[in-house]
C-alpha cells in the first residue's frame, strides 16, 4: 500500500472552500465528519483530485481552481425562459422572488435552478450549478487514506464499514447495484 494519495485510494479529508474574490465560505466540514471520496472515480470536481495527488496523512494544502477544473463556465444554453403560468400552483402558496431555487421533474431526473429573472409572463431559469463560472480556493487536510477495497471500486463508492472499525458491517450490493 502506498501513504500518498493515487488513484483507487480511500481519502478523508477535512476542507473549506471559499470564493478567492470576496472570501466568502461556499461549504466547509468544520463540524462534522470528514469528506471520504475515492479517487479517480468522478466523486470530486477535477481539479480536486488532481491537486491532490502525492498528498499524505497529516499534508494541508491550499489552491484556486479555474472555473474549468471545477464546474465549469456558466452555459448560456441552460438559461431558460418558462412560461410563468406553469408556476401557478407553487404562487398559490408563496411570491416567488429572484433568488429562488427550485427543482424541475424532468424526464432524466431532477434538475435544481435558480430564478434569476421574472416578468408577467415569464420566469427565467438558470439551470447551471451555483459555482458555475467560478474560481474556487480550497484549503485541505488529509486525515486519512487507505487503498480502496475491490468492492469499493467495482461499486464505485466508499464502503464506510471497510473504513471505519465502529461501523456496522458492509451488506453485499442488492440487483441494482447499490449497497442497502
């Protein structure tokens, strides 16, 4: 087993991320439970893990990401005009204001926007992730890594039971390939 992080390795790390313009924190796990994603398995945003690699248990380190390593420009095609009328039953119950975020059904799955504009007839939505078209600053700290398990590669995500002692033993994947 190698003590740097590559590809397939288990890593647990603690972060925050904020906007490099105004310091503003987008997400942060001060408080909770580290983050545990496998590397090389499209569980973190690109340049993520690739600043990552070669770091160690106990390495912090800080960096900015263009908004290409991280969730890319913002697309002009996923800014939409929706006929206002199609918001009738959700104005029954509240004003909608722009800011608001909301998830449309559609046909692949849900799709979070935000309001950014809104008229009499139309309500323009903006179906690009929040930090889209920003450069993101992370400062990390590894706190732990292992390799990943077989299973944990075959099913694509960290299996918590093989990483902690304390947790309760890991359930073999049902017919969906999901672990219950």
């Amino acid at each position: 087993m190698t003590d740097k992080i590559e590809n397939n390795m288990v890593v647990s790390v603690h972060y925050t991320g904020t906007l490099p313009d105004n310091g503003e924190i987008f997400d942060t796990s001060e408080g909770r439970d580290p983050l545990i994603f496998i590397v090389g398995h499209k569980q973190m945003i690109p340049g993520f893990e690739r600043e990552m690699m070669g770091c160690k248990v106990g390495d912090k380190k800080e960096f900015t990401l263009s908004p290409e390593d991280a969730y890319g420009e913002k697309e002009e095609a996923a800014i939409i005009k929706i006929p206002r009328a199609q918001f009738g039953q959700l104005e029954e119950a509240t004003t909608l204001e722009v800011g608001f975020q909301l998830v449309a059904q559609l046909p692949h799955g849900p799709a979070p926007f935000t309001v950014i504009e809104l008229d009499e007839e139309y309500i323009t939505a903006d179906f690009n992730h929040a930090l889209a078209g920003k450069s993101l600053t992370f400062n990390v700290e590894v706190v732990a890594l292992r390799s990943a398990s077989q299973s944990e590669i075959m099913h694509g995500h960290v299996h918590e039971s093989e990483f902690n002692d304390d947790a309760p033993e890991s359930k073999s994947c049902d017919e969906s390939g999901c672990c219950p």
